[in-house]
C-alpha cells in the first residue's frame, strides 16, 4: 500500500492530524492496534487553544454538545474532619475569562467520544481517510512500515512516517531518539463517580496531605483523581472500600452518595505519574507526536492538549508541503522548531504544579495558599496563568512576578487590558511561520 503519510496509532493525536490531513487533500493511512473503546482512563480536559484547532477541523459544535464547560477553577483548602465535613481554610478561584480570546473556556469530554467524533471527522474524507483498526505497527522493514493484523504482515509505503502510538513508540526506537525522564512522590487514583446536578465547577481539594481533583463530565458525572503515596495503593486496598469512600466523603461531602457507587477497586484505575522529553522530533522523513514525544505530569491537564497541538503545526505544514509541491523533509524542521520550546514550557510548568501539591508539611500547605491566592489577588500574575495553560499563548513569569506570588512584594492593582496579553498570545505566523518565510526567501 503506498500513501503519502502514514501514521501509527489512532488516538486523539493520531486522528486529529489524520482528519486535517485528509481534509486538505493528503492520502493518510492510520494504523490502531484497538479494535474497541479503551477502559484505560485518558485525557478528558479540553483546553481553549485545543477548542481552536478542533473548530478549525469543523468538529467543536459537535464536541461542546458532548461536554461539560469548565470556566473556573477553585482551589479549596481544607481541614479535614474525621467522619464529619470539613472546615474550609481558603477558596480561590481562577477563570479561564481572564484570556482575551472567544476561547474563554476549557471543556471536559469522555476520550472516546473525542476519538470517535474525530475519527468520524476522518472518514468524511473516504478517499484520503484509511483507517486499519485491530492493526499493529510493529516497526520498518525495506524503509516501510510494517504491519500485523491477525496473523497477517502487510507493508505500507509512505513518504512521511508519524509515530503517535503514545509512550510505547517503535517510531521514536528508529530515530533513536535520547529520553529525558523524571519520576514523583506520589501517585494517583482515577475514577469516575455519579455527581449532583449543581455540581459544575472544576475543583481542587487540598490539606496538608491529601489531595482530591475534581472535574465535571457531561450526563451527571464526575471525573474524580486522588494523590496518594507513591507505592502505598496495595495498603490502600487492604483497607478496604469503605476508607476510600470516607476519604471522599471527609474532603467533599457532595459526592458521599456518589462514591458509593464504587463496587470494586477494579473500576479504581492507579495512574503513575512522570515526564519525560525527546531531544529530537523528527528525523528524516520520521516524525513523533504527543507521548511519543513528551509526557507531561497530569496536574496541568495538558497531555491530551499538547498531541493535539502538536498534530495541528504537523498537519498544517505536511497539507501546505503538498499543495504547495515542497519536499516534505525539507520543512519537518519547523514542526520541531514551534513546538519543542512550548512542550518545555509547559512541562516546566506542570512540573512546578507537581511540586506545590507533593510535600505534606503544614509549613509547605501555608505557602501554597498564599502563593495560589497571590495569583488571583493580582491580575498579572492570574491573567498569565490562564494564557499559559490555555495553550491560546505563552507569557513567562518573570523574577517580580515570582517575588510577588511569594508574598515578598505587594499585589499589582493594576488590572492587564486586553491589548496587552494579546500581544502574547499565539498569532498564525508564529503558528505556521514556514508560510512568511517561503514568501521572504527565507526558508532554509
């Protein structure tokens, strides 16, 4: 089978650059070793410049009808009552309407309707859409990928390779690739629990040793992640059920009927948090997105995010080298160039989100508190929060405004007009700069 991009694995990354580029004319063959719907727990959190790309590819009515708008955030502390409520400590609230962008939201929706609305989006596009479920790439022969299917080996010929088959990648193998690696203290638990209807807002709940996300899912539920030491899930479950659901009732008392839904730790899911970054994203006419290239520490809600931005710069630059006839390889270098930096920036973040929640020391608590109600006090440093995270732009944090989350400076009163953030939000020829260059002559 000859195409002009294959790519392996049909995730959200894989699909959504599948979809762009059928959309534009590119003949895309996607491998996906699922024949069915995971019951592995994935991303669920859409942020707004993923919002964007997914409007671009003519799928976000269909996904907002399918999920649950998140316009805050609230970081609750607490001081946990042994079988009572707890006594609240702090409430902070972030909002997402603090980016100047129509985008002014993120949304939380199940991972296999984001999958299934965009492979669906895909095989509109029936004569440049090949998707091959239960298939399995299990790596290059002659310069081809090859593949399994039952007891099968078929070959497929392309002029670009993608790899998006997530942290286990034979594509990354081939470009042999260094990985950059780094472990935690903690961690969680993930499970998806019944929630009352009024239930709507995004929630984190903290003491000085426990931790409980909360995120609402569409059709009255609740994705729920809870930290827990890191090797401590075996004595957890020894405890039995019924600690866990005082845990949660302990912390918030809105789900107590919720958790009892929990019949078995089997629909209880152990999430073991890392990082890890590639040095390279591309070599040759082989290119690595989202996992494959990058994990990020679930704290920021930003792992699915990024192999969607990724798979958007991607697909843009593989669509414009084909209808404007340029050499595919010759311009992978710009997919590495935009997004490497802003996957650091953002595992830099994420990394740091992970360290304010990782030390169960009263002392540590109190500093947190001050420092998350620091980024509300003052609009600068609440206005670059939300960008950053929005992966609508990217406005770093400087030494004042870090001297002023530590409470060694006063809070600006100052509020940031919307002329000034959007000079630092992402514009389409930082997105797909190739395009400018090609004009000025400038593409090396």
């Amino acid at each position: 089978m000859k195409t002009d991009v294959f790519i392996a694995g049909g995730g959200v990354g894989g699909l959504a650059l599948a979809a762009k580029l059928a959309s534009r004319g590119v003949h895309v063959v996607i491998a996906e070793q699922l024949k069915r719907e995971s019951p592995v727990y994935k991303g669920e959190l859409l942020q707004p410049k993923t919002l964007a790309i997914l409007e671009r590819l003519g799928v976000l009515g269909e996904v907002e009808e399918n999920g649950h708008v998140i316009d805050q955030l609230r970081f609750q502390e607490v001081q946990r009552n042994r079988g009572a409520a707890p006594d609240e400590i702090n409430l902070t609230e972030l909002d997402y309407g603090r980016v100047a962008s129509v985008y002014d939201h993120a949304l939380m929706v199940p991972h296999e309707k984001t999958k299934e609305i965009l492979r669906n989006k895909g095989k509109s596009y029936e004569e440049y859409f090949h998707y091959l479920p239960g298939t399995r790439f299990v790596g290059f022969e002659n310069g081809m990928a090859k593949l399994k299917r039952k007891k099968e080996t078929s070959y497929v010929h392309a002029q670009v390779y993608i790899g998006a088959e997530g942290r286990s990648s034979p594509t990354r193998d081939a470009m042999n690739v260094t990985v950059d690696r780094k472990d935690y203290n903690h961690h969680f638990l993930t499970v998806t629990i019944p929630r009352p209807e009024d239930y709507t807002k995004g929630k984190i709940i903290t003491t000085s040793s426990c931790f409980l996300g909360l995120f609402p899912l569409p059709n009255k539920e609740v994705r729920t992640v809870f930290l827990i030491k890191a090797g401590e899930y075996k004595r957890i479950q020894e405890k039995g059920l019924e600690s866990f659901y005082q845990a949660y009732s302990e912390l918030e008392p809105a789900l107590s009927e919720g958790v009892r839904t929990i019949e078995d730790w089997k629909s209880v899911q152990l999430m073991i948090p890392f990082t890890y970054h590639v040095d390279r994203y591309y070599s040759g006419n082989l290119a690595i997105i989202g996992d494959a290239a990058h994990t990020v520490h679930p704290m920021a809600g930003e792992g699915m995010n990024l192999a969607i931005q990724d798979a958007d710069i991607l697909g843009e630059l593989l669509a414009w080298c084909k209808e404007e006839g340029e050499s595919y390889t010759d311009y992978l270098h710009y997919y590495e160039d935009i997004r490497k930096p802003r996957v650091e920036f953002l595992l830099k973040l994420s990394h740091l989100s992970a360290l304010v929640y990782s030390l169960p020391y009263d002392w540590w608590r109190r500093f947190r508190m001050r420092a998350v109600q620091r980024i509300y006090d003052d609009d600068y440093l609440h206005v670059k929060q939300m960008l950053n995270i929005s992966g609508l732009g990217r406005w770093d944090f400087h030494l004042i405004d870090r001297a002023i989350q530590g409470s060694i400076l006063p809070s600006r009163s100052k509020k940031v007009p919307d002329q000034k953030q959007q000079q630092y939000l992402f514009s389409d020829e930082e997105d797909y700069p190739w395009k400018k260059d090609r004009k000025d002559g400038s593409h090396e």
